[in-house]
C-alpha cells in the first residue's frame, strides 16, 4: 500500500521524479500539476518535486474512489476524505497479503518436518498430514484473526497480540489432537512462533505504524520467535 511504500522509500520524491521524467509528462499534459496520494506526503517533498520537475504536488483524498469528487471541487478535500480509518473490513482487505506470501515457505517447512517425523518415527503418513493442521491454523490465525481482532487483543506490539491468539488456536488444536506431552510442547510452540511472527509482519500493512517502529519491534521480537520455532521443531520429531 501506498502508506507503507512511502515508509520504506520505495514510493517517494526521487522515484517521482523519476517517472516523471521518464514518462515525458511535460510532453504529455498541458498543466503542471500533479495529484498524489494523502498517505504517500510522507515520502513526497512537494517543494522538491517543484523544483526538479517544474509540476506543483496536490496532496488528494485518502481513498481512490473520492478522487472524482476530490478534482470536481478544485481539488479541495471534504475532512471525511481526509480522514483515515482502519476498520475491521480494511483490515482484512489487506491481510491476505501477508498470508500469500507465507503460506508456501511455512507450509513447505512444515511438510518436510512432517516427513522427518514420518521417517523418524515409522508414522503413518496420515498422522503426519494431520500434524499439519495447527500450523495451517496458526498460519490463518495470525494472517486473518489478529487483523481482525487486533484492537481487542491485549499488549500494544503486534507479536504479543499473535503471541497470545496463537496460545489460544494451540490450546483448542492439542485438545483435539491426541500427541504425546513433549510432542504437544513442541506443536505449541511451533504455534506461537508462527502467528506472532504473522501478526508481527502485518505491523507494515497498518496505517498508524512507522518504518522505525516495526523495525524496532522485529529486532526485539525476531530473536524469541526464531528460539521458540527451533526448540518446538526439535521438540516435535524427538
């Protein structure tokens, strides 16, 4: 998204310029004005874009659909365009991001952890296949429910708020599933570990985190997750 984009620079004054120049829009349009997106001024100097390009930067409307509206009234914006929200339905609409991009790498190291357990044990392969579901569920635990619950979770860090939904799925799913205490330890933790660090990348997808806050809370969360997620794979195939 646009917000998170002009966090980390990738969408900002330089990259601007850049298209500008490479698109040749003074050969393009008749006026020098240019509308970017209200959440994209944290990367945009407009004085600079100015001055490098020749075109006057118009902060627009949070939201594309009010852009019509926006231009209609000379580009003045309404405070309801202004206004950022962050709602249930927002959350989620950005959440299976995070949920695509890891789902495979999670699924696959499952899978072959699966298999060792498989090979170690003598398993029937169904036992290990049946293994997978609390991972699966951690995955959509701490991809989808954390987005979704993320204001009533308790703890103000992302990967406390995953730490503590992921607690929950494990508790229900060894309920279910009849493992062993030091293999049900290790499915715990595996558990944990997944959806703090899902809930802990979603930080970047929000509207009211910055670059230097989610960077501060991935040093200070990485290190526990990456302990957790080891001791609860050797804890799950010994």
């Amino acid at each position: 998204n646009v917000w998170c984009a002009a966090g980390k620079g990738t969408f900002g004054t330089e990259e601007l310029v850049r298209r500008i120049q490479a698109a040749n829009l003074r050969d393009v349009v008749k006026h020098p004005e240019l509308v970017v997106p209200q959440l994209g001024a944290t990367g945009v100097a407009a004085h600079e874009v100015k001055r490098i390009t020749g075109f006057s930067v118009h902060y627009g409307p949070v939201r594309a659909r009010d852009i019509p509206a926006y231009l209609a009234a000379g580009m003045t914006a309404t405070p309801a365009m202004r206004r950022v929200t962050f709602g249930w339905k927002e959350r989620l609409a950005v959440a299976p991001v995070e949920i695509v991009a890891a789902l495979g790498p999670l699924l696959g190291v499952t899978a072959l952890v699966a298999a060792l357990d498989v090979l170690r044990h003598h398993r029937p392969t169904t036992h290990a296949l049946a293994g997978m579901a609390p991972f699966l569920a951690a995955v959509l635990t701490g991809g989808l429910l954390v987005p979704w619950l993320l204001p009533w979770l308790p703890f103000r860090t992302f990967a406390l708020k995953g730490a503590v939904a992921g607690a929950l799925v494990a508790a229900a799913m060894l309920w279910w599933l009849p493992l062993g205490a030091v293999e049900a330890a290790g499915v715990a933790l595996l558990v944990v570990a997944i959806t703090s660090y899902m809930a802990m990348t979603f930080t970047g997808s929000t509207t009211f985190t910055t670059l230097a806050g989610l960077r501060h809370e991935v040093r200070r969360a990485l290190p526990p997750i990456l302990i957790a997620a080891g001791a609860g794979v050797v804890m799950w195939i010994a």
